[in-house]
C-alpha cells in the first residue's frame, strides 16, 4: 500500500514539473528532458517492435496455410513460406476430393439448432436466478461447477443415451448434446449481463401489471440483447468448433461436421497438403468473417464474464 | 418507496414462474451431468464392452487395473504436466502483452481484431497449420532451420518423443494465448486510471510500479484466468489427435486421449469409465487449490 502511494506522488510531481520544464528549459533540465525524451522513444519504439513480432507469431500459421493451398505438390515440399508460382487449382480440386459442403452445411445445422437450445434454457434459467434466486445458491454453483469436468467424461453415457434414443449417428441427437454442454457457458457469460440491468426498470413493469414471464419477453430480453447476441455466437462457434462429440457421436458424411471431415482427410495416407490447407482454410471462413463481424460484440461478451 | 415495498416481495424465488425457468436448466444438467456421473458409477464397477454393457459386476477391479496401469496413470502425469505450465506460460505471457498492449494508444483495436482470429479457429484446424509448419518434408520450420544452417538433416518434430509434446503445446500457445491477453486487456481497463497511470509512469520505474502496483490489484483476476485457462487445458483433446495420435508410443498420450482410446477404439467402457472418474478427481485435485487461493486474494485485497 505504501508503495501505490509513493508511485501516485511520483506521478503528480513528474505531471506537474514536465510542464514548466518545457515551457522554460534551463540547460540542466533541457539535457534531461532529451534524455528521458530519447529513453521514451526508444521505449515506444521497443515496444511496438514487440506488439509486431506478437502479431506475427498469432497470423504466421494461418498466413502459411494460405500460402499453402496456393502451392503445386511439389512446391509443397520446398520448405519456403512463399509458393514459387500461384497454383489456384487446390481450391476447386479440394472441394472435389473431400465433401466440403455437406459438412459445412452438418455443422451450421449442429451449431445453430444448439445454440438455440442453449439460449432457450439459459436466458429464463439465467434471469430467475439472478433477480429470484431461484434454485437456491447451489444451482448456480452446481452449474458452473459442471463446467470443470471434461467433456469427456459425459461422452460414454451420453453415447449410450443417444443410442437408446435412436439419436446417435444424428444432427439433432449431436445438436442436443451440443446444446446442453454450452448452458454453463452461456449462464456465465448473460449473468453479468442482466446483473448490469438496473432493476427499477423491471419493477415498473411490473406495476404496470405485466407478469414475472412478460417482463422477461418484453422488457428484459431487448435490453440485454447484446448479451443474448453475444452469447449465442460464442456457442454457435464453440458447436462449429467442436471435435470430440461429433468424432465419436456420427459416424456417416450425412453427419459429420467440419472438424471430423477435415481430420479424416488429413488422416489419409496420400493427403495433399495445398488441397487440405484450401479445405481447411474454407472451413474457417465462416467463423472468421463472423469473428470480425461480430467482434465488439465478442471480446465483450468474452470479457464482462471473467471481469466481474 | 411505498411502490418498493409494495413490489419488493416479488423478488422471491417462491413463486411458479422462477421454478419454471430454472426447470429446463435443470432438467438439462440431469441429463449432461447427474445421469453421467451415476451411469459411469456403475458402470466402472461393471465388466462392459461398448457393444455389450453390464456383463459382469467385478466391484473395484477396474480401479485396481487402471492403478497398476502405467500406461494411464502415465497419461494422467502428462495431463497435468500438460495443463498447469502451459497454462503458467500463457498467463505470464499474455499478461505481458496486455499490458504492453494498454500502454499503446492506437491500433489496440486492429490488433486485439486479429488476435481473435487463433481463438476462433477450430482446433483441428489449428492442428492443420502447425502439422504443415512442423512437417519434416516442406515444414517452414524444417526449412527455415536449413536455410539458416542450423541442421543438415530436416527434423520430424510431430515424430520425436523429444519435440512432440513441446510441438502440441506451441499450437496450443498459439489458440489460447489470445483469450489470456483480452482477459488481461480488459481487466487492465477496469483499474482506476490514476493508478495506472502511477503504476506506468515509464520505463524503468514502470516495471517496479507495475509489479508493486498493478499486479496485486490484478491478483484476483489473474487467479481467475489461471484458473479457466487450466481448467481448459485439461480438457485439450483435438491437438493431440489430430497433430500426434497420442504418439509417437504414447509419448503424447493425455488423459482424455486415453480414455477415449480405450472406450472408442479398445471399447472397454467399463474400464474406461473408471479411468473417467480417476481423471475427473485428479482434475478436481489440480483446479481447488487454485479455486481456494483465489478466493483467499480476494479477500485478502478486497
């Protein structure tokens, strides 16, 4: 504590001198200033070097995948970033030899059906909690605490359950367990969200007569839109992202998602790397545009969660 | 304030309505929780191949295999040597660059952009961009480590029992670190700016501000991202598959890999379900302490 306090006078005293010493510099405090001057531009200078050299490493791989699926097969093997000559053929080879669409079409399918089920069970679940209590403190902590386990560890019993359903191998049975796994993500993320919501508003409403479920429709839901918004790309992508489910849970193209069709490609033994970088890239696309899009929105509803 | 006392007791959760929201929620935690944690119960006491379950009862005999089995508790050693210093790297890297970040006026936006773009990524597609820069023929690091004459022969590093696992934590730096620093950013933002300003005054007094200063009031918020970040480094499963297989030998074999492997391609679920509950418990064993440390800083700060 003694220390946050020196460090504040420090800066009032800095603040309050650089002021007079640049609009009067004696020789002593011009030498300094140029120092310190130096010593800053150099710091600045430093740094954006390094925020460079961070944002390198973050796009390097997906700027050689690009760089990959433009490369002949032999090019391929050369070990250069760049491809000697533009070899565009990859793109439509790769949507010839691995059936790209239809898993893209499977996963959209998987992701949008989930996420809405996620929001169908959080958003209510989610405000009766946070204003009512409902559920007592333990559900809330129970829901959380059900994220901490490993997916895995559902993934047996789940398996039999869809199988006994007749929903394994299916888009709706990969859909539902999709749709559950997300619900304590999406609780998290719209608690902060209807917390921020100054409760006053509600209570009008309700004088004015509208229900507990009216209040929610109509009032609630518009004004945490954001946050609904926000959430629900954060499960659409983190369904389309999904791997582990949708490997061992579908079994046919007419199911599989993206993420398992571009594994068991690249599982094949005589797997063209430009075609598999074009295929990849594809796939990542949606997200991507989505991800830029979408991304205010995004890093706030990533971000309200954990900041609290 | 009469219309407050008049309306207060409706915030109660006595009345239908609040039960009937939350009764979807907890009829989907019966099904994704409850039920699994009971079916893998029995389960594991049970001798059960995934065509054929509940074969026999063989008490705790799965338990005491999965013990004497040093191909799983090998790959749980490897689960946490896995999760906690990949997670420690992460999260002193990605604090670093937040806070080199909120001391840079313009293009924190653009950049804070693009470095969503790892974290969006599907992790087998991850895996796609690192196998092709690890690759021994046409890798960019094989070539990059030729041209500079830094080895003569091209290096298998997804092949090595040395490189592998090093290999599947740089991928996962890669995707995650980006979560770290717009955590990290954000928390940053909510520190009073007087003090930050105190804090980063410059350069060199800066870093001793900073680690007196601003870290301690960041305390319960950096326990709270190490906390996430570990609990999601154990769930890591898509790098393993798709960059190593688990291999080479079982070199990179994780516990969610090896359960995964013996209830999917060995198909000995009862087996299988007691190495679930072994993992699950040594996962819980790893995140309390942290959960309890948190919780100790924030009192202790707040």
């Amino acid at each position: 504590m003694m220390d946050s306090r020196e460090a504040r006078s420090s800066a009032a005293i800095t603040g309050s001198s650089a002021v007079p010493a640049r609009a009067l510099p004696s020789v002593a405090e011009h030498s300094a200033t140029a120092q310190t001057r130096a010593v800053r531009a150099l710091w600045i200078a430093g740094r954006w070097l390094l925020l460079a050299l961070v944002i390198g490493f973050f796009l390097l791989p997906i700027a050689f995948l690009a760089s990959t699926s433009l490369k002949t097969k032999d090019d391929v093997l050369s070990g250069n970033f760049l491809p000697a000559t533009i070899f565009w053929q990859n793109w439509p080879d790769a949507f010839r030899s691995i059936e790209l669409l239809l898993f893209m079409r499977n996963s959209v399918i998987a992701a949008g059906l989930s996420a809405l089920l996620t929001l169908l069970i959080a958003v209510p679940a989610t405000y009766a909690m946070v204003r009512f209590g409902a559920g007592g403190k333990h559900l809330y902590t129970f829901v959380l605490a059900s994220y901490t386990a490993p997916p895995v560890v559902a993934l047996v019993p789940l398996f039999f359950l869809l199988r006994r359903l007749n929903l394994i191998d299916s888009l709706i049975g990969l859909a539902l367990v999709y749709g559950l796994a997300n619900v304590p993500v999406a609780v998290w993320l719209l608690d902060s969200f209807i917390r921020q919501l100054p409760q006053a508003i509600e209570e009008a409403a309700w004088v004015d007569g509208a229900g507990i479920a009216g209040t929610l429709v109509r009032i609630v839901t518009p004004l945490i839109a954001p946050g609904i918004v926000a959430t629900g790309i954060i499960c659409l992508i983190l369904s389309y992202n999904e791997f582990l489910f949708a490997v061992t849970l579908t079994y046919r193209p007419e199911t599989q998602t993206l993420p398992v069709g571009i594994a068991l490609f690249q599982g094949d033994r005589l797997v063209n790397f430009g075609q598999m970088a074009a295929a990849s890239l594809t796939g990542m696309a949606p997200v991507y545009i989505v991800a830029l899009f979408f991304q205010r929105w995004l890093i706030r509803g990533l971000t309200t969660g954990a900041v609290k | 304030m009469v219309l407050r006392t008049a309306v207060a007791p409706r915030f109660s959760s006595r009345g239908l309505w609040p039960r009937l929201m939350v009764a979807p929620l907890i009829i989907g935690l019966t099904i994704f929780a409850v039920y699994p944690l009971i079916y893998l119960v029995f389960l594991s006491a049970s001798k059960s191949a995934l065509g054929r379950t509940f074969q026999a009862w063989v008490g705790l005999g799965n338990y005491r295999t999965a013990l004497e089995d040093t191909v799983f508790t090998q790959a749980l050693v490897r689960s946490v040597v896995f999760a906690v210093p990949v997670t420690a790297i992460e999260v002193l890297a990605g604090v670093g660059i937040a806070v080199l970040l909120s001391n840079t006026r313009r293009g924190g936006n653009v950049f804070r952009t693009l470095i969503l773009l790892p974290l969006m990524t599907p992790p087998i597609m991850v895996a796609t961009s690192w196998k092709l820069i690890f690759h021994p023929t046409g890798g960019l690091l094989n070539g990059v480590l030729q041209s500079l004459g830094l080895t003569d022969r091209p290096i298998s590093f997804l092949g090595s029992s040395r490189w592998a696992f090093p290999a599947i934590a740089v991928a996962d730096f890669w995707q995650w670190t980006p979560f770290v620093i717009l955590l990290a950013y954000a928390s940053l933002q909510t520190l009073p700016s007087e003090v930050q300003e105190a804090a980063l005054v410059d350069g060199a007094s800066g870093v001793r501000a900073f680690v007196s200063v601003t870290l301690p009031l960041l305390g319960p918020a950096l326990a709270a991202i190490f906390l996430l970040r570990v609990i999601l480094a154990f769930k890591v499963f898509d790098l393993v598959y798709s960059l190593t297989f688990g291999g080479p030998g079982f070199d990179t074999n994780i516990g969610t890999f090896q359960i995964f492997r013996m209830a999917f391609r060995q198909f000995d679920v009862g087996y299988a379900a007691a190495q679930t509950i072994v993992f699950g418990l040594l996962v819980g064993v790893v995140t309390l302490p942290i959960v309890i440390a948190r919780n100790a800083m924030i009192r202790h700060w707040t």
